[in-house]
C-alpha cells in the first residue's frame, strides 16, 4: 500500500483524518500563502492545496494529502489574523452574519496531481461583543484560525447554524477527501 502524507501541521486536520480512520505521517509544507491579487477564493485554496500537495510528493509510493481553507465574507478573503487585535477584528465583522468557509483540497501521487477540489459551508455566527471577542483573542486559539475561530473549540460558542460539511469548517472536507484516497488505492486501517 502506498505511504500516505498529510502536507499539514494542523492539529485539526490530523484529528480528522485519524477519526475517518487513515494511518498517514503528517509534514508541514513551506508553501508561500500569499493571496495573488484578483484571486478568487475558490481558485486560491485549490492552488495552495496543490502546491502543499506536490511540496510533499517527492518519492514513489507516496499519496500526498494538502489543504488550504479561508473564510469569504461579503467577496473578502478572510485569512489567518496577524494578531489579537486583528482576530477581534475579525471576529466583530463576522459576528451576527453568515460567512463562507472554502476549503481546497487535493491529492498527489507520484510527483503529480491526480485529483482535487473544494467545498464551500456556509455558517451563521451570532452577534459577537468587543469583550467576549477580546477574551477570545486573548486566549489565541483563533490566532492560526482563517476567520480568527475554531469551531471544533472555545470558538464554536459563536456559531449559530452551519448550513455543509462540518469537517470543512474545521479544514478537511472528509467526504470528498476519503473519496480520492480511495481511488488512488487507499483505504481507511479500521
């Protein structure tokens, strides 16, 4: 069976591949995350994906998993905060709105792309204060975060409804994801 490779260092990403079942090493790609300007979201984290993808596709025998996820409110990209401040930012502009969560994703397999794709959630975010939103940012969960929130943790208390694929939320649309693992010959160990 070939060497399964998840080109992330997320945490989340690990946890939600080990709960579909898959025995994978996990390594941290060094991918430039620039946004290119007039980029659609879309297009972006299916870029990113590919090349973490192919930054970890490097032997024979190797399926490499990579992913990128961003959060889209009213055509903004939404990344990563560059800070506290920046994270409660973010927080009070998604808060009592709906927001997208895109996630690329795409598989490598000897030195080349065979698949990939992206899948779109929509969440509903409750109204957020400066306090709690300050508190929050404080504790830096949302610090490495697109939209400065983890569903998955303390950030979840300001999510209302999601309307899609929870996992893609978190960072790794499992369904279609566990899909392409398995036409490239990789099945779940349990």
């Amino acid at each position: 069976m070939p060497q399964l490779i998840l080109a992330s260092s997320s945490p989340r990403r690990q946890l939600l591949l080990r709960a579909a079942g898959f025995e994978f090493e996990s390594e941290s790609p060094d991918v430039d995350e620039t946004v290119i300007e007039g980029e659609d979201p879309e297009r972006m984290v299916v870029r990113l994906a590919r090349e973490k993808a192919l930054a970890g596709a490097t032997g024979a025998g190797r399926v490499v998993i990579g992913a990128d996820t961003t959060v889209v409110l009213d055509g903004k990209i939404l990344g990563k905060p560059e800070g506290e401040s920046d994270a409660v930012e973010m927080l009070m502009s998604i808060g009592g709105r709906t927001h997208v969560v895109i996630t690329g994703w795409a598989l490598a397999q000897d030195a080349r792309i065979v698949e990939d794709g992206f899948d779109t959630t929509l969440v509903v975010m409750r109204a957020v204060d400066r306090e709690e939103a300050e508190a929050y940012a404080a504790s830096g969960e949302p610090l490495d975060k697109a939209g400065a929130y983890a569903l998955q943790g303390e950030g979840g208390r300001f999510v209302s409804s999601i309307g899609g694929s929870r996992s893609n939320v978190v960072g790794l649309p499992l369904k279609p994801v566990v899909g392409a693992l398995r036409r490239a010959g990789i099945e779940p160990a349990r």
